[in-house]
C-alpha cells in the first residue's frame, strides 16, 4: 500500500492513516479537527510553519481558511480550536514573530476583531489582553525563583589583583552558571531552524546561537590563556588543578556547557602538550580530569554526556553543539517537503515527519531554559571570568608553550609535585 493524498485538506497520509505532511493551510485545518486527539500537534505547527512561510503568510492563511470553510467552521468545536491555535501562537512565539512589529501586530489584532470577536467577544477580548501582556513583558520574561540562594563564597576584598586562584572552586562554578544560563536562555528556537548559525548571514539568523560558540571559544581561550600566563611549573600545575575542580564543581552543577569550554581550553594543544606541568599534579587530580575527559568523549554520540544531562534533572545548562548536531543530522537526512503523483504540481507539502522530529529536540532545549539556577551574583568574579585578558591566537599560544617547556627537555631534576 501507499501513501494517500486527500485533496480536500492537502494532507498526505500513510497507509496506517499517520498523517505525514501537508499544506499550511491543510495544516492550520487538521490541527483544529474536533477528533484530533494528539494535541501537540498544534503546537509542532506553530514552531515550524517558518519552514514554509512567513508569520504574515501564516495569518493570511488562517483568514482565507477561514472564510472558505465557514461550514466547517460553524462546528464549535472546531472553532474553539481555532481560538487555541491563535492563543498558543501568540503565547509561544510572541518573541519571534510579533515582538516589535506594530504593523504586523494591527494586523493580527484586525484579524482577531474580523473572525473571532463576531463568534465569541470573550475570546477575542482574551487574545486581545494576551497580546497587551506579550508586549508589557517584552523579549526578556522573568522567571520566579524559589527559595534562598546559598550564601556566596566571597573571595578576598583585600587583593589589588583578583586572580582564579583567589576565588573558591565552588562560588566560580556558580556564577558560571549564572552567566552560561543566561546566554542559553536568550537563544530563541527559531534561530536553530534551518542551521542558520552556518549560513552566511548566520549573526541575522541566529544571533544569540552565535554569541554562545563566541563564549565558548573566549572561555576556551581564556582558560589556556590563565595556564600559560604562568612562568613556573608548579604554577601551572596550580591552575591546571584550579580549572579541574572548577570544572568539576560546575558538573555537579549541571552547568555542562561550562565543563566543555573549560574542558576544551585544557585539552588544546598549547596546553595539553605540558607533560611536566601535567605530572606534577595528585592522582586525585589526575582522576578528576579523566574523568572529565570521559564526560565530554564524543564516543557513541556523546553518550556518557548525554546519559549524565539526563540523570542530573535541573536546573542544567546543556552543552549546545550536542542540539545543533542532532538538529543538522535530522534536517540533513530528512526532506523539507513531500510530494505525491495526486498533489497539484507545485504545492508546497511540509514534511510532518521531519517537523516533530526537529520540535522534539526543540523542546528539550526550551525545558532546560525555563529551570533557573538560584544564586547571588557576584560581580567582580563574573569579571574575572567575562573581561579577563586572553590571547585569542592558537599559534601564539603554542608558541608560549613550547618556550616555557621546550620539546625534549628533561625535568627530572625537578621533582617538586603537589599535595
């Protein structure tokens, strides 16, 4: 048996009557079918109808449906669900599609008086007050906090210099977290449609995606940077162990993304090439960083890291490239459109298939958005972390290195290690 095509809706369906694409306005039709069970289906339509077309093109299609299907539409029911759609369109996606837009703004309002508010003055009174709040809440929505952060482990207000050996491993964690939280909640789920974060007008597309890889090459570099800023070896070993623990702490943390970066600055070569600076560490720390090493393995898909990210529960600030890979190998290995031999020629056919695929990704990324971390920020050791020096020049850094522990050198006469 084969798909099926239903010219009436545009829809396709599999033999065992699974719906797997459709026209927007077919799409906009299914999901306000008084039988439709699987109510998620409203919302997989509102976050990837930009496959397709525009927010504009997305009201227009609604109205015209509309006003076409008027007997469809009678059924209450049916019409209820209308109203849903349009409600879980303005609350979900406010953001992307309508925040600073005015004009677009009119025109939904001017839809909602045409083909709600004649049917149902409460409804579209609702709509109305969503929209007023949407725009009073901006693009930054709160989260509320519950419960009493711990009490921040202060460093010493005394130092003319605050350096990372003066901060407790566990208060940098934390105002990691914070900070890493921060810039993974402001990625929108629309920037992550389409891999627009490799596209050449990728800072447009996906501006805060963007500004997440640059603060994990800045913290990379930093990290190397703080390692290499260190004349003698047993101070390198120092921080090397500082940057363990610190790494350490923020996976118990949850904050994931921070064990990467921190991770990929120890492991980058003008770093990981330090044998006698390595050496001089405890078996302890020796352990520690092992352990992490396994933690971020890409071995099998990244496993053990996702395994751990599931078990930790929130808050939790995941490591994006792990999203972004799983998001390039489903759009990559699945079309955006369909066709079939009944469908009129050109008819755009959104791939359903393809479309849940990508919002069940998407969904796990906006949960860990909504669990917040409760800490007090502390400033100047998020300054040591976000304004410090660094060299941002791979082959600078490996220049340093070799001079401070030149190949073939022999360090057996220093045997100092650390306790």
């Amino acid at each position: 048996m084969s798909n099926t095509y239903d010219a009436s809706s545009s829809l396709i369906f599999s033999p065992s009557n699974q719906l797997l694409g459709g026209t927007i306005p077919g799409l906009i039709f299914h999901s306000t079918d008084p039988t439709l069970t699987d109510l998620s289906f409203v919302d997989d339509v509102i976050e990837t109808f930009p496959y397709a077309v525009s927010a504009q093109e997305f009201l227009s299609a609604i109205v015209t449906l509309v006003s076409e299907r008027q007997a469809e539409f009678s059924d209450e029911t049916r019409f209820a669900r209308l109203i849903i759609l349009v409600k879980k369109w303005i609350d979900s996606q406010f953001v992307r599609d309508f925040h600073g837009r005015p004009d677009f703004q009119q025109e939904l309002a001017a839809m909602v008086q045409r083909t709600i508010a004649p049917r149902s003055a409460a409804a579209a009174a609702s709509l109305t007050s969503l929209v007023s709040s949407k725009k009073s809440e901006g693009s930054n929505k709160e989260i509320a906090v519950s419960g009493e952060a711990p009490s921040p482990r202060l460093p010493p207000t005394n130092a003319a210099f605050l350096s990372l050996l003066d901060v407790d491993p566990v208060e940098m964690a934390r105002q990691l977290s914070l900070i890493e939280y921060a810039a993974f909640r402001r990625v929108e789920t629309a920037e992550f449609l389409g891999q627009g974060w490799t596209k050449r007008d990728k800072a447009l597309r996906s501006p805060n995606i963007m500004r997440v890889i640059e603060r994990f090459n800045r913290v990379s570099m930093w990290v190397q940077t703080s390692v290499l800023a260190e004349r003698d070896r047993i101070g390198r070993a120092l921080v090397i162990r500082r940057l363990i623990n610190v790494a350490t702490e923020c996976r118990t943390l949850g904050n994931f993304n921070a064990v990467f970066e921190i991770m990929s600055g120890l492991n980058g070569s003008a770093v990981r090439r330090l044998k006698a600076s390595f050496a001089a560490l405890t078996e302890e720390d020796q352990e520690r960083f092992a352990s992490l090493n396994t933690l971020i393995a890409g071995d099998n898909n990244f496993n053990g890291y996702r395994s751990e990210l599931m078990k930790h529960g929130m808050p939790a600030v995941p490591y994006l490239g792990t999203f972004m890979s799983d998001l390039t190998f489903t759009e990559d290995g699945n079309p955006a459109f369909r066709d079939h031999p009944d469908a009129p020629e050109g008819e755009r056919i959104l791939n359903v298939t393809r479309c849940r695929m990508v919002c069940r990704i998407l969904s796990a990324i906006k949960k860990y958005q909504d669990a917040v971390y409760n800490f007090t920020p502390v400033p100047v050791v998020q300054d040591l972390v976000s304004n410090s020096f660094y060299i941002d020049d791979e082959e600078r850094l490996y220049k340093i290195s070799l001079a401070l522990e030149p190949r073939g050198a022999d360090w057996s006469a220093d045997t100092r290690r650390l306790r």
